[in-house]
C-alpha cells in the first residue's frame, strides 16, 4: 500500500478492500465524511461487459466498454470520491440534513455491488472491474462545520486540475 501513503498523510482511514467491507462493515465510523476507492496497481484493469451492479429501478447500471476505457486514468489511484452525510437539497429547493453516515452509505454502496437494487448510482461503473473487491476503501470524518458535499466537489475540482479536466473514473458528474 505504499503508494496510497499520501491518502494517509491526508487524514483518510480505514484502507480496507472492499471484499473485506462486504464481510463487516463495523470498521466504518458512523459520522459524516468522505471516502475513496482506490486501486493500489497500476497495470491496465479488466473490464467486464456486465458488472455486479444492482438494477435501481430497473435501470441497467452497465456502460459499454468503450466507456470505460475513456474514462480510465493510467496510473492514477483515486478511481472514485463519494461523500456521506451533510445538507442536502432537494427538488424543490428545501435543505435538510442527510442522516447518511460513512457507514451506511458505503454499506449502500457494497450492496449495490453485490447486485442488490439500490439507489447509489454514482461509482457504478466500479463494479465493472473484474477486481472490483480488489479495491481499497479508505475514508476520512469530516468536522462539524465540514459539509462533505463541498469537501467531495473541491476534491474532484482539484482532481481534475491535475488530470486535464478529467474526473475520477467511477465519478460521473461533479
């Protein structure tokens, strides 16, 4: 894991794979924050056609190859930023607070990838690495004046400094 040393220099915690977060989840705090998949190989990843990925409301959360492969950022260990709790807006302009912790939201997020039909859309395309439980988790409790949506967009802005206007692999908006 040494070049995912930086990440821990960082703050960031855990550095569990994900196949080790599908067996127990209970290392993951129950706070707000921010966490990252990353890979900690730099040889070119297996694509598959038909990942694990849940059917959330019946929509198919595979993309074709080709996608992928565009997507994908030689050498780069950050394959995806996600965020869990926080303020929230919805549809209609309202703000409330999320009661999503890291925990449940990566919980969520293992689940999806194990085909269960649930909402968490964002990194699907993850769970078209033939290695996806490979993948390292790591994540990081964000202060309570800390919103991890802001902390999420910066570190996908900054990201895409380094990377030529390029987000993470698996991060599909900003």
């Amino acid at each position: 894991m040494s070049n995912l040393k930086i990440y821990q220099e960082a703050g960031f915690e855990g550095f569990k794979t994900i196949r080790e977060l599908m067996d127990d989840i209970n290392a993951v705090p129950k706070d707000k924050g921010i966490y990252l998949i990353l890979q900690d190989s730099k040889s070119m990843p297996n694509f598959i056609n038909q990942g694990t990925g849940g059917f959330f409301k019946e929509k198919n959360p595979n993309v074709p190859i080709q996608d992928l492969e565009k997507n994908w950022i030689k050498d780069e260990p950050v394959l995806y930023i996600g965020k869990a709790g926080g303020k929230t807006q919805k549809k209609d302009g309202t703000v409330s607070n999320s009661k999503a912790t890291l925990q449940s939201r990566i919980e969520q997020y293992m689940r999806f990838g194990q085909g269960e039909p649930i909402g968490h859309w964002g990194g699907r395309l993850i769970w078209q690495l033939a290695d996806a439980k490979d993948l390292i988790v790591c994540w990081k409790v964000l202060g309570k004046d800390e919103e991890p949506r802001e902390v999420e967009k910066n570190m996908i802005q900054e990201f895409k400094k380094g990377h030529g206007g390029k987000r993470p692999f698996a991060n599909l908006q900003d």
